[in-house]
C-alpha cells in the first residue's frame, strides 16, 4: 500500500510520541536496575542515574544463593502457573453461558456476581471461613479464595458477545452442544482475551502477598514477594526501631531495588510469548448486532 | 390440559439443549456463595458492637438504631474531608487517566514499524510493576523542592522551583500523573486485545472509499471497540467512591495533608490502627452503597444510548 | 449444738466475705491445682502452653520458633516445671492483625505480647483477656524470679482501681534510653567552637556552620544542613522542646497531659516550637524534612554524606548497625576524623539538663481468655526472668555469640546460622526484660558500649550517660480505663505529627495562627476529652 507524504509524516509524529512515552517508563526501570547493582556506597552519595557505579551484585547473590529464596522462586512459578489455569477454567466456566441471551437466570446470576464485586466484609471473616474449610495453611488456600475476578468475567463475556451468534447458530443445526461450541469455535476465537485475562491473573498471583501473610503460616509455601516485602519491612520500619530501640540488622538499599526486579522480570520474559496472540485479525471482525 | 403439556414440553426441551450451561455455572455460583457470600453476613457489624469474640448474631446492636458508627464517621470533618478528597481524586483520575490508555491503543495500532510497536508495548507496561512506596520514592527523586532533578534543572534554567509535593494544588497533579504513567500501559493491552477484533476487511473498505487516517479511527477503529471502552466506563464509574490505600499514603506529607486524606488512609487511621471494626465495615458499606449506586446508573444510561450494558 | 456451731462457722464466712471483700473471693475463686508441687514447682503431669514470638522473617535469620534458643527454653521448661513449651511465630510487621485473626478464630497462643496497651484494653472490653491478678497474688510464692525482676510496680502497673483486674502486665525497660543531641565533633574543631552548653551557644553554632559553609564543606556548601530533623518533630527535638517545659511541673501534670508519648501537651511546649520556627525560617533546618517518610533513608544518607551539622535521635542512633551506621559511613566518605558526639545543650527554666524518660515499662504481656493454662504461662515468665536463663538468652554461647574480655566485658559477636540472634539480645524471647542486664551495671554499661563495632566506645558511653542523665519519669497513677483513649492512639499522634510540622515551616507571623489552628484541631478529635477524663480520673482516686 503505497502511503501518501502526509501519512507518512503522520506515522514519525506519531512514532515520536510514542518514543517519549517509551523512556519515560524505561528510564526509571533503568534507574531501579542500576540501583540493584551498585555499591552503597553510591547510592548513599545518590551517584547513580541510570548505570551502575560500583558494581556489586550482593543482593542478586544474596537472595539467589539462599535456599530458602530460589525455593521461593520455583514455587510462586508453580503456583502462578497453577493458579492461572484454575482461574481461567472458572473464568471461562463463569462467563461462557451468560452469553447466552436465552439462559433463564441469566440477569440474576449476572446481579448477583456483580454484587460481590462491590460487597466485602474483609479479613476477619475470610480467615474464619477458611478455618472452618480446613484450607489455612495449605497450600490450596492461594489458589481457591481468588480463583475468580468479576472484573475478568466482565471482560471475557463482552468479548464473547462480539462473537457472531451466526457462527453458534449453524454449528447448532449441525448437532453441536454449548460445550463443542466453546471448545471449537469460542475459545479459538478468544485468543487475544484469553491471552490478557490469563496475564492478569499471573501477574496478580505472582506480585501478591497479602494473603499468604494471613492465611499461610507455613514458610514453605510463602510466595516470593512475601519474602522480599518482609526484607524490606525488616529495614525499614523506623516505627518498630522507635519502639524496640533498636534496628534489625539490615541490608542496605540496594536490595530494595533489586525486590523490584523479582517482581518485573518474570513477567517481562513471559510478556513477548504472549504478544503473538495479539496479532490483527485473529478474531473475525465484530459485527454490531 | 393442552397448555400445561406445551408448557412442559418447552421445558423438557429448553432443559435439554442448556442444562451443560448450568452444569458450567455450578462451579462458579459455588464459589460465589461460599467465598464470597457467606463471608458477607459479616457486613452487619457496621451495626453492631462489634466483638472478637462472638459471632455476628451474638453481638449487641449498636446504638442509634446500629447506625451510631455512620453517625459517627458523618461528624467527622476529617472523614468528610475524606470523602470530597476521594471523590476529586477519583474523577480527575477518570477524566484523563480513562481516555489516555484510549489514545495511546490508537496510536500504536497506527504503528507501521512493527518491531518498535513490540519494543513500546514490552516497556510501556513496566512502571505497572512497580510498588507505590517505589514510585513515591523516585518521584521524590524527581521532584523534590530542592534536589529534585527537574527543579534542579529548572533553577539551572533561572526558573523557581515547582513544589510537585509539597503544595496541595500541584501534588494533586502529580499524583494523577503518576497514576496515569503507572497504569498506561498495563491499561492499554485490554484496548489492544480489542483491537485485534476489528475486522481487516472494514479497513480494506474504508481505504477504498478514500477515507485518511483520521477518518478511518473514527468510523472503523472506535466504533470497532466501543463495547470495550463503554464496559471499562460503566466499570470505572463503578468505582468512584473506592479508595486505593497505597497510593496516597507512599505520596502523602504533612504539606498537603489537606487534599491527601482520602477514605482509605482515614479508615487505616480510625478504624483499622483503632481496633474499630465497626466503624470500618459501616464505611465500607456506605462505600458499596454509593459506587452500586454509580453503576446502576452509568449502565442504564449506557442501555439508553443503545449500548449493551454490564447485565 | 452442732447446729449452732455451724451457724456461728456460717456467720463467720459471712463476715469474711463482706471484710475482705473482693480480694477474698478472688483467690477463692481459683482452686488450688492438686497436680502442682509448689515446693518443687513443677507439675505431675506434662502441661502444654504456647507462646508468642516475633517473626521478623531478616535475611539470613533462624526459624523464630524452632532455634538453638528455643530449645534451650524448650528443655529448660520441661525440667524445671515439666512444662511442655510451644511456639507460635507471628509476623512482626502486621502483629496486630494477625492475632486478631487468632483471637476471632480462638487459636490465639497461651502468651500474647503487644506494644500498645489500648488494644489490650480493646480486647480485654469484648472479654477476651484474662485478669492476672489473682494468679500473680496467689502464686507469689512460687514466682520469685517474675516478682524479683518485674516486682510489684510492673506486675500491677496496669491495675484497675475500682476492680483491682489486671489485664496484662509490663516487661521491664531495663535500659531506660531516649534521646540524645548530636554535632559534628570535627565541625566544632575546624571552626573553633567549644560544644554547646546552652540554647544560644547551640543556636550561634547552627548559625556559624550555615556562614562557614564553604570552609566546611568546599565545593557541595549548598548542600549544607546546619540542622536536621524528620516528621516525627517530638521524637526529634525532644531535648530542646522540653527544655521549655517549667521545672515546676507537677506529677499531676505529667499524668494530665502525658498521655501524648512526645509530651507535646506539656506546658510552654509551644515556645520551643516557636525556636524551631524561626530557625527553620533562618535556614538553620533542612528545608525538605517534612517530605520523607518514616523508613526513607535519605536523611540518614545526608548524615553520612557529612552535609549535616546537628541532629536529635535516638539515644544512639549514628552509631548503630556496625558497617552500616552512620558514623562509619562518615568516616568513610569524609575521613577519620569526622565524627558525632552527643552534647548536652539544653538546660530548663531552673539550669537543669532534664531528660524526660519514659516509664520503666516496654511490652505488655497478657493472657487470652482461651488460656487454659494461667499457672503453667506464669511459671514460664518466671523461668525467662530467672538470671541466669535470661542472660543466657541474651548473651547466648561465649566464644559464638559474645566473648569474654580480660576485665569481664562481654563483647558481642555476630554468629550465623543456627545460633543466630534473631532480634538484638534475643529481644523476641526474653519478654520480661528490654535491655542487657549482667548483673553488674558498671558491667554491663562497659559491655553495652563494645555493642557498636567500628565505632570507638568511648563515643558511645558518652552517649550513654548524657542520655538518661538528670532523668525524671512520669509516676505511675492507677486510674483504670481511660474510656476517651479507646481507639485513638494513631488518630492523636497523626494529628500531632501534622500540627507540629505545618508550625514549623509556617511563615513566623503566621505562627500563632497555624499553632492554635492545628491545636484546637486536635483537642476537638478528641484530645480535650482524654485531658478532661484523666483529670476527672486523677482527682477521683489521688485527690486534688
């Protein structure tokens, strides 16, 4: 396709805001990244913008050399990979048959789960239930409480909508089930939304803690950022030094940084893969009905 | 005798092409009723004495009817504070942080270079990552009165210095911005996924009728993810008297206590730090109440305009 | 006959019972346990209890619960008492919302430990705290060790006047430290200053390093900070704040208006708020403090950097953390010879250099209602304040944790692994005590002083005895609960935080203005009615 001058000049104006946009998230991630790495040394002297001076990779060592660390590391991975496919099961469970105009109940299941999205009574009460489920302290209790977020139904059913009901129709005359439907022509179909719901959910899993710092006292199953989050509380809680008149012997900011890279790189490898999903034209254009 | 019979026919029929459905939904509702209903039940110690120690049947009402906790918190000036503070923050936040994932969606499908497109979409969501006590302490980095690197520069420049945080007027921009650049690019990729649906081939047309970029994202692309964005909207009005905690107490101070003060941090002060249950719950309750309130109301009027809404 | 002797027997209990009155009817209330030898103090069969202990989850820590020192409480409790010791680890950092967890589901442990008494309070309210005082009365005999070290005043510190209940009693605070006033001991030297003894010398001082910047500090004189502080204004400007408090001020005062942990309440405190005022306007404060949060280390950073003059902190705060102290990070980026020294500057009305130090009081240890256990739990807080386990706790292995010098000093040592201290003197276990205690406090002032390595003791001891000296400490007045403080601990102190910060920076004519603004502020939320009820309270049970 040939592009005239003006669009093409359109396409650099455009490329330039996008480059701004760009660095002003990049810059600051390269900043955090050479916080990680320098001595402290310089960061007390607030020496490093945005390359490391004094090359020191204390708190990588730090943590990865620690058992109880790369432990930690391994499992959130297997959790969140646990957790994403039971959430995406009941997410896509959930959101399929409300698409179905004729469903009766339809509005008051839809009434009712939008309700618990704004209706919560907090801590107490869950840790209770949990108690009585017998689910504290194992394992299964970072996975089943969240397992579904309205939100992401709401999101995967409007997605389903924008499906042709034409495609169901004939499939139904041609003796297929709702569930043959789904397998065969929704969820291929989906690829784009399921590949960001199911990102949501990972992301969520992996950067939470505050439900194993609850529901789970047993040390074995404390997600990473649980770990990283008590680090960084250990050194700075001046409130607690106040109290106790001391400070626990802590390490020193350079850690704080590198928590931060725990958090982002993860994600930052699996983010690409999931790109591919989002290519143009993978889904059938959206009729209005 | 011959109506019943239709009738019962239509059932049989109508229970035999959907029962998979319900049977889909059961593990869902289930979900529902324990984890997140029963749980509920809790919700009436916003009118009552609250005790650790017995359960919500068992606790004596509060006084005033059980409507002594909202009277309190509605005396407070520091909650009223709260609430005109939550309210501000939330609709300057809709106002330019709701359509800026909108435009930059946009503006990267535009993108012809296809690998600096990739490059702009992997970075742009990194800020998203980052904890609010991170980003407080950057943007004290920043934007400092007297270290800041941007006000350094600016006195370099022979500018006075711009106090981002130190003044209630200029913090409350700040910390829109910082909203917006956090979530900019996490927000976006729900856009872009909808994008992806828009079929090729209404481009195709629109080129041949002669139709310039401009044109084209005006018939093509937005109407193409309008139910998206009407969702999000219904979905984010939803949401206007919630309150994030982290993000105004990492940015908060003493300067601009005035505009920082929102409901979240007054009921981390008031009631969680106080051991007032009571009182928490009753302002979450009023909370739920009114952001229910927002969305009944943001979907019906979504409905009228011929758009689909959330149920 | 024998009907008579009964009746007169029934008569005489009655008459004990109206005489003695609840005291009576407390010990009887508790049953004398048959499976207890109070001679031996141990029981025949093996109890259990479990107790709190802090998680603080430090890099490189032990499990807080299963360690070389639990096991040598495990084994010791088991011998001693035949109880059997278990623990519960609770995160430090969200305490408070965890045991709320345990109490609501009924597994709170036997032992419960908190900072803050109101929530005790709280708790005890929707009647979820057992009253000790029975127990302690009636088992005196057997707790010599708990009664020895915490004696009547920290047993009873909590009692409730009018119901005699005692809802949890307090650890001793055994190194009683606060404050201290820092300058930069070469600072003086370079300019030729002698240290400070009075406000104005400490005053013309700040003065002279903001004019001598360039001398001090070449090239980076615009990064010069004569004097820092934080947000937390009270804790930070302590000495000269209450340096404005009158001498004269009562026992009753103390008690009125101390409720504030920062006795910002006290007398004339607004004066001294005032001196800050205009030093701030004179640029004598680092203009940014009210900026950075608590956990923030870039005051801290400026310190070492050797921007900053004179501060007020913590007892001992530049020279703690070893490699990462301030101190040696000065030393390190300035040179050897810069150093901090605590001074002692600021005199009261009557000359007197008065520290006002907290009570002897630190963490508050009580009973969950769900405690089956009271006498097992209080034979275990005997056995910690037993001396020598305590000291053991505290000092732990010689040659691992601690060494022995020559004249007797304890030395500490960093250990790893398993016999590593995960709070500093095993802090987290040794509930009944705060602060190291050898027996000898010439001792154990010495040995305190060899706790900061690559800093010269001779630093700290300074430190040491300006920090407690002419110390006066809020008495004691029992008055039970004081109803208007449920609930408001974090409430007051926010507002106090604000109110002293936005007084500070505030334009000097609009002092008076944002001070009583501010002021009236925080008496309205609640303020007033503490002040009125502790009065009310304080004439009801002392008189005028």
């Amino acid at each position: 396709m040939i592009k005239s001058r003006r669009t093409r000049i359109g396409d650099y104006v455009i490329a330039f805001i996008c480059l701004v946009i760009v660095l002003t998230c990049l810059l600051p991630m390269l900043h955090v990244l050479a916080r990680s790495l320098s001595a402290s040394e310089a960061l007390i002297r607030n020496q490093v913008t945005l390359w490391p001076k004094g090359f020191n990779f204390t708190a990588y060592r730090l943590v990865l050399s620690d058992a109880k660390y790369t432990w930690s590391l391994l499992w959130t991975g297997i959790l969140t990979v646990i957790y994403t496919a039971v959430a995406m099961v009941m997410t896509i469970l959930c959101a399929y048959p409300l698409t179905y105009e004729k469903l009766k109940g339809r509005r008051f299941i839809n009434a009712m789960i939008l309700f618990t999205m704004y209706f919560n009574a907090g801590t107490i009460p869950m840790y209770l239930l949990l108690k009585d489920l017998g689910l504290l302290n194992r394992p299964a209790v970072l996975v089943i409480p969240n397992a579904l977020s309205v939100f992401n139904v709401i999101i995967m059913r409007s997605f389903f909508y924008t499906i042709p009901t034409s495609l169901r129709e004939s499939a139904e005359i041609d003796g297929a089930g709702p569930v043959t439907v789904l397998l065969r022509i929704y969820l291929p179909l989906s690829k784009p939304v399921l590949a960001t719901l199911s990102l949501f959910y990972a992301v969520a899993r992996w950067n939470g803690y505050s439900d194993a710092l609850m529901f789970m006292n047993d040390r074995t199953y404390h997600p990473i950022q649980l770990l990283l989050y008590n680090i960084l509380r250990s050194v700075t809680a001046i409130d607690v030094a106040t109290l106790e008149g001391f400070r626990t012997p802590g390490l020193n900011e350079t850690l704080q940084a590198a928590t931060v890279m725990f958090a982002t790189v993860p994600i930052l490898l699996v983010y690409p893969w999931l790109q591919r999903y989002f290519i143009a034209g993978a889904t059938l254009g959206a009729v209005r009905e | 005798m011959v109506l019943s019979s239709v009738k019962a026919r239509r059932a049989v029929n109508y229970l035999r092409s959907y029962w998979t459905l319900y049977l889909m939904l059961l593990l869902p509702i289930a979900y529902f009723v324990i984890f997140r209903y029963i749980p509920m039940t809790y919700i009436l110690i916003a009118f009552k004495k609250y005790s650790l120690f017995q359960s919500v049947w068992e606790m004596p009402w509060a006084d005033n009817y059980g409507f002594e906790y909202f009277i309190r918190a509605f005396s407070s000036r520091d909650f009223l504070n709260a609430v005109r503070n939550t309210v501000m923050l939330n609709v300057l936040d809709l106002l330019i942080g709701f359509p800026a994932p909108i435009i930059f969606a946009l503006l990267l499908n535009e993108l012809p270079f296809r690998r600096f497109k990739r490059f702009t979409q992997s970075v742009t969501y990194m800020p998203h990552f980052l904890s609010w006590i991170i980003i407080a302490g950057l943007a004290l980095q920043v934007f400092a009165p007297s270290t800041g690197l941007v006000n350094v520069v600016l006195r370099r420049l022979g500018f006075d210095p711009i106090p981002f945080l130190n003044h209630p007027t200029w913090w409350v921009f700040t910390y829109v911005f910082l909203g917006v650049w956090r979530n900019l690019g996490w927000n976006t990729i729900i856009y872009l996924a909808a994008l992806t649906g828009v079929n090729p081939e209404l481009y195709e047309a629109a080129e041949i009728d002669g139709a310039n970029r401009w044109q084209k994202i005006r018939y093509v692309t937005l109407p193409g993810i309008q139910p998206t964005i009407v969702t999000l909207l219904i979905l984010n009005l939803g949401q206007i008297l919630s309150s994030d905690f982290d993000r105004p107490y990492a940015l908060t101070n003493a300067l601009v206590y005035d505009v920082s003060n929102v409901i979240a941090t007054y009921v981390y002060t008031y009631g969680v730090r106080g051991l007032q249950f009571s009182l928490t719950t009753a302002i979450g309750l009023f909370q739920s109440v009114v952001c229910v309130i927002f969305l009944f109301t943001a979907n019906a009027l979504a409905k009228r305009y011929g758009e689909r809404g959330i149920w | 006959m024998a009907r008579g002797r009964l009746g007169w027997l029934a008569a005489l209990w009655l008459v004990a019972a109206l005489v003695l009155g609840p005291v009576w009817t407390s010990w009887a209330a508790i049953p004398d346990d048959p499976d207890f030898d109070p001679v031996a103090r141990r029981f025949r069969t093996t109890r259990e209890i479990t107790v709190e202990v802090y998680d603080r989850s430090n890099p490189g820590g032990s499990r807080p619960e299963d360690n070389f020192y639990t096991d040598f409480i495990k084994e010791g409790m088991l011998r001693d008492h035949n109880v059997r010791v278990t623990f519960v680890p609770v995160p430090r950092w969200t305490e408070v919302e965890v045991l709320n967890n345990l109490l609501a589901a009924g597994d709170a442990p036997d032992i419960a430990v908190t900072y803050s008494y109101p929530t005790i309070q709280t708790y005890a309210n929707m009647g979820g705290v057992i009253d000790l005082a029975p127990y302690l009365e009636k088992y005196k005999d057997v707790l010599p060790n708990l009664w020895g070290l915490l004696g009547e005043d920290n047993l009873f510190w909590n009692r409730d006047p009018g119901t005699g209940r005692v809802w949890a009693i307090e650890a001793l605070l055994f190194q009683n430290k606060r404050i201290n006033t820092f300058v930069r001991e070469d600072w003086l030297k370079k300019l030729g200053l002698p240290e400070p003894t009075t406000l104005e010398e400490f005053e013309s001082m700040l003065r002279a390093f903001r004019d001598n910047a360039e001398l001090l500090l070449g090239p980076d004189a615009d990064k010069m900070i004569p004097y820092s502080t934080s947000f937390d204004v009270g804790w930070r400007n302590e000495h000269l704040l209450l340096s404005f408090v009158p001498e004269s001020i009562t026992d009753k005062e103390m008690f009125v208006y101390g409720f504030d942990d920062r006795r910002f309440l006290f007398p004339n405190y607004k004066e001294g708020v005032r001196k800050l005022n205009q030093w701030y306007n004179e640029g004598l404060i680092w203009r940014d403090f009210p900026l950075y949060g608590p956990g923030d280390t870039t005051e801290d950073n400026l310190m070492r950097q050797g921007f900053v003059g004179a501060f007020m902190h913590n007892w001992d705060y530049p020279y703690r953390n070893g490699e990462d102290s301030i101190q040696v990070g000065l030393q390190r980026i300035v040179g050897p010879e810069a150093a901090f020294i605590a001074v002692e500057p600021f005199n009261n009305d009557a000359g007197i250099y008065r520290k006002y130090l907290s009570p002897p009081i630190d963490r508050k240890i009580f009973f969950p209602i769900t405690n089956d256990e009271p006498l097992a739990s209080l034979l275990y807080l005997d056995w910690i304040s037993k001396f020598e386990n305590r000291r053991f706790l505290q000092i732990g292995e010689e040659g691992i944790t601690h060494e022995v010098l020559p004249d007797g000093t304890i030395r500490a040592l960093a250990a790893t692994g398993d016999k590593i201290m995960n709070s500093p003197q095993n802090i987290d276990y040794t509930l009944t005590i705060n602060g190291l205690d050898l027996g000898d406090p010439e001792l154990t002032a010495r040995s305190i002083a060899l706790n900061y390595p690559g800093v010269d003791s001779r630093y700290v001891e300074r430190a040491y005895h300006i920090t407690s000296n002419e110390a006066r400490y809020t008495k004691n007045f029992q008055v039970g609960e004081v109803k208007a403080e449920e609930g408001m601990q974090t409430v007051l102190r926010d507002k106090r935080d604000l109110l002293l910060q936005r007084a500070i920076v505030a334009r000097p004519e609009e002092f008076d203005r944002v001070w009583d603004a501010g002021f009236a502020d925080y008496l309205r939320s609640g303020g007033q009615a503490i002040i009125d009820e502790r009065l009310q309270k304080y004439e009801q049970y002392y008189g005028e």
